[in-house]
C-alpha cells in the first residue's frame, strides 16, 4: 500500500469524559496538536455530546491563526461527525487529506461544558520528517 511506502500510520486520537483532562483542555475545548518531526493529513473527526452545545471543529497555527474552519454545529446532543451529510450541519468541506505541519493543531469547541459522557477523536496520517 502508498502509506506504507511512505511511512504513514493512522492516529485516532480518541479521548473520553470531558472532565478527565488530557485531549480535553477543558470541558468545552478537545485539542490535537501535530508534534515536532511529523506532518498529519486531516482525515476527519467525530465527537458525542452529552450536553446540548453547539460545535465547531477548526485547524490554527501554532500563532492561533485559523488555517481552516471544518465544520459548524447547531446546538444539540448526540454524535456529529465530519465528513458528514447530515442536514444541519454546516459543513465547510477542506480540501481531503488537509495537511498540517509540526505544531498546527485541530481543535473542537463546544458551546456548553460536557460531561464524563462525551467524548471526541480526530483522525489523521501520521507521517515522520
């Protein structure tokens, strides 16, 4: 297979309970941030909600810079997912696979705090430089 030439491997970068820290930098912030050495390739994200809110999913540069907004969601519970096509959900479409250099990170933001129920993953191809 391609990625196995070039040394790519697919990250989850799943995180549960938005009150357990880690991935979740706070109730209402789920972050995942491309390390030094390493170039990803956005494949998408999903994300549950146990608290009505609404969500959005962006990618920064390590200056904050929006480099790209995703996706946004209308207030409500349960699973939204990006590529999606849910009716309500507005879905920016970035260019597949969206590459994001060493400290560009994906973050989902959440318009109420979340509970121990939620939870978030970003999946990416990980690739060494």
């Amino acid at each position: 297979m391609v990625l196995d030439l070039i040394g790519a491997r697919k990250l989850d970068n799943y995180a549960k309970d938005a009150t357990a820290g880690g991935l979740w930098t706070s109730t209402t912030t789920f972050r995942v941030t491309c390390p030094v050495g390493k170039r990803w390739f956005f494949v998408g994200c999903t994300s549950y909600r146990d608290a009505a809110a609404t969500k959005m999913a962006r990618i920064y540069d390590v200056s904050d810079n929006v480099l790209q907004q995703v996706y946004v969601d209308a207030a409500t519970t349960g699973i939204a997912c990006f590529p999606s096509t849910v009716v309500g959900v507005t879905v920016l479409t970035p260019l597949i696979p969206f590459v994001l250099d060493a400290t560009d990170y994906i973050e989902l933001t959440f318009g109420a705090a979340q509970g121990a129920g939620a939870f978030a993953s970003v999946q990416v191809l990980e690739v060494s430089l």
